[in-house]
C-alpha cells in the first residue's frame, strides 16, 4: 500500500470524529440565580401534649450507588479550563469555565438547565424525576509540594429532565459543551497554600417524592467513564480569624 493510500484510509477512519469534535452548546451560570426549591403540601398541624410538640417535615436523601464499568462506550471529561483569579480568596467567589466533552464511543444526555425549580410539575404533590450534572473544582497538592490533602472542593450544578424539552441535550462523540460559572467553595484548608484544582462531575437521576412539610429525593448515582483531565495551579488564602 503506498503512503497516499494510506493516508487516504487515515483521514477516512477519523473524519467522523473530526465531524462532529465541535462545542454545541454555551452555558452561563450563577450560583445566586439558580432557583433550587422543591414545594409540597403544607405539613399538617403539630401535635402538642404537655408542653411539647411534635411536627413532621424536612427533605431526606436516599443514594443508590453502583460501580463503573469500562466496557460501557460512554464517557465524560469535565476540563477545568480557566480559573479567575488563581489567587483564591476561600471566603469569596470566582469565576470557572469548564468543557462537559462527551470522550466515548456513545451518545451521552447532558442536562444543561440551571434552574431546577422549573421542572417541578404545577402540582406539588405529583413525584417527578429529573438529572443533574455536578461540575465539580477539586483541589490537589501542587506537583513539587510535600502535602498529603488539599481539602478544597465546589460544585455548581445543571439539571434536565424529558419532560421539559431542551434541558437535556444530547452529545454526540467529541461533541462539548462550555459552562462559565461563578461558583464558591464549600471546603477549604486552613492554612494558606498553592496547589491545583482539576475539574470533575457527579451524574444522577434523581426522584423527588413531596410529602406533606417536605419529602424524600431518592439518587441514583449513574458511572460513564470517567477522563482524567488537565489541572490549574492555584493558591488558596483561607479567611484570617480574629485573635483573641
């Protein structure tokens, strides 16, 4: 075989990749705008006895967990792409930029809304199902430091479910979308300190059953395969406590 034909056979087995390697979708995100809140029926009167009352409400969470497994074709790779600033205030926002690339050999749904009081049904006491996508910032020791934990992690998430169109969206192979997201940490270490964070997710389908004063949200944690990706050097200024 000469090297034309070669080559010809080369661009012919990755032009369907090339096809569609493409981002498909923008997505811009703030953690103060995100309306989260479930409704149910109003919990029923407290009974009281003696002085003391007892009132039913509040949301559980119940998680089902399983275990990935590499011969599934589908894949995710969550990049961190930029941080702003790398010199992060523990105390305050900043801003992330992150690439969802469906890495696999099958198409994946994404969900891709920020708002998941919207898919709840008009009436707040009917069970719906909905998916959420977690995208996560978690930190790591810099390469050349000596530390053992960088306990640092923040996640801002997307939700979809199909009975909203387009909340969910479907990636084909090396398709991405790129979510912009002011987003803070939830834990951070204690003591000033560089290190890295390297962009992650949490997929789940999730159930949420309302009851009267609150309800229970069953999770199912689902495992595409997951890529390492690339991580950005950062240093962390955890917020100075006053002496005393």
């Amino acid at each position: 075989m000469t090297a034309i034909h070669c080559t010809f056979l080369i661009l012919v087995l990755i032009c369907p990749v090339l096809t569609h390697a493409q981002e498909v979708k923008y997505a811009e995100l703030s953690f103060a705008q995100q309306r989260t809140e479930l409704r149910h029926p109003p919990a029923p009167p407290s009974e009281c006895k003696d002085g003391m009352c007892i009132g039913g409400g509040g949301v559980s969470v119940s998680v089902e967990d399983s275990a990935p497994d590499q011969r599934d074709p589908h894949a995710l790779a969550v990049y961190l792409v930029r941080v702003e600033p790398t010199e992060i205030d523990t105390s305050k926002p900043f801003q992330a930029e992150f690439k969802i690339l469906n890495s696999g050999r099958a198409s994946i749904e994404v969900p891709v809304y920020s708002h998941l009081s919207d898919l709840q049904p008009s009436d707040e006491s009917v069970p719906f199902s909905y998916f959420s996508i977690a995208l996560v910032v978690q930190g790591e020791c810099a390469p050349e430091g000596t530390c053992s934990n960088v306990p640092a992690q923040g996640y801002i998430q997307l939700y979809g479910s199909r009975e909203h169109g387009g909340t969910l969206l479907e990636l084909r192979p090396g398709e991405w979308i790129r979510a912009r997201a002011t987003m803070k940490l939830h834990t951070w270490p204690l003591e000033p300190i560089s290190g890295h964070l390297r962009g992650g997710f949490w997929l789940r389908k999730n159930t949420f059953r309302p009851q009267p004063g609150g309800g229970s949200i069953e999770t199912q944690n689902l495992y595409p395969n997951t890529v390492v990706t690339p991580s950005i050097a950062v240093r962390f200024h955890p917020p100075k406590t006053s002496e005393h």
